[in-house]
C-alpha cells in the first residue's frame, strides 16, 4: 500500500493542532515526583491500551477506518500524561511544543529532534522555535506514522488477535513517551531561541525510514 497525500496531511495537521495546544494538568508538585510519574505512567499505559484495542476490534476495512480516530485519541492520552509528569515535577513552565514534541517521540525519530532539544551533561536546553518549523516537523513525523501505520495495518485484519496485539503495542510504546517525559523533567531545564534551518535540509531518507 502507497502512503497518500491526503494521509500524511492530516496526520500532520492532527499532530500540529495537538503540540500547539498542549493539555493543563491538574497536579500540583509531588513530593516524591519520580514515584508521582511511574503512578501516571502506569496508569496512562493502561488506558491507551485498553482505548486502542477497542478500536482495533472491528476486522477488515471497518477496522482500517479506526486507524486515524485510534491515533488521536492516543496522542491525547500521552500528551496528557507528558503535562502531568511536568507537573507533578514543577515544571509545567517547560512543557513548550518542542518539548512534548520530544517527549511523543524521542524514541522513535530522535534524528528529528536532535537540536531542538539537547542533553548536555546532566540538563537538557530546549531550543524555542518558530510556528512553521514546528509545522515541518510536524509534515515529517506526518509521513513517518503514516508509515508505520499502513505496515501495522494488518493487524485489523485479524480477529481479537490482532486487537491484544495493537493494544500491546500501544501500552508499550506510551510508558515509552512516559520515560522520555520523566527522563526530560527530573533534570534541570534551559531554555534558549535560536533558529533552526528547515528540516528537510539536515535530514534524508535515510534518516527517517
């Protein structure tokens, strides 16, 4: 299956709306943070799973057309998860677009992220940006998910199986963003602005399989 045009433009303009509008939280600092974020990391993991493996119930075609709606609604819960964790740390001041760019994908396009946010020692800087470079940012993890979903895509196509399965993975790969937030608001936090060229002109292919 070919990734569309139309596919990748509303993954991408999904991704946008959510980093430019980033949830509250409603915790206040924690004593114990660490443990404050393993609660809601776990708690997170839980749910998203049990959100996507509703949705990847229905088999065949019915099942693909959950595939967006599944997205969204997991993108909301670790985004919400990523404004808690800074919270509970004290530093919902921090949680800028670039970093809960960082914290949804981290471990998954790290190359893309590389100078927007760095570790230097034991802190990390998070380089403030523009609008349309958040939004190029967005266009290419845009095409990467749309990727990814269109190979995990067979899984809908197998009864309940296929349905623990998404579920699974998507438990796995929230206490992924979890650690990332955890990892980015447990150490001390700078912020610069800087200007960063385009990203289509530092990455390739290669970069972004």
């Amino acid at each position: 299956m070919k990734t569309k045009k139309s596919d990748v433009s509303k993954v991408a303009s999904t991704l946008y709306d959510l980093v430019t509008t980033s949830p509250t939280s409603h915790f206040p600092p924690a004593l114990d943070p660490h443990q404050a974020s393993q609660d809601i990391i776990k708690k997170a993991a839980w749910k998203s799973a049990g959100v996507s493996g509703a949705l990847a119930i229905p088999p065949g075609p019915l099942g693909m057309l959950t595939i967006l709606p599944d997205l969204l609604a997991i993108w909301r819960i670790q985004a919400q998860m990523v404004a808690d964790i800074a919270a509970v740390h004290g530093k919902s001041g921090y949680l800028t677009q670039e970093a809960m760019l960082f914290c949804l994908f981290k471990h998954g396009a790290s190359q893309l992220l590389r100078d927007v946010v760095v570790r230097v020692g034991e802190r990390y800087i998070l380089r403030r940006t523009s609008l349309r470079m958040i939004e190029r940012m967005c266009e290419r993890l845009g095409l990467r998910v749309t990727q990814r979903m269109l190979g995990a895509s067979i899984s809908r196509w197998i009864p309940i199986a296929g349905a623990v399965a998404v579920g699974w993975y998507t438990r796995y790969d929230t206490k992924q963003v979890g650690q990332s937030a955890l990892d980015l608001f447990s150490r001390d936090i700078d912020t610069e602005t800087t200007e960063l060229k385009d990203v289509s002109d530092d990455l390739t292919e290669r970069n972004l399989p």
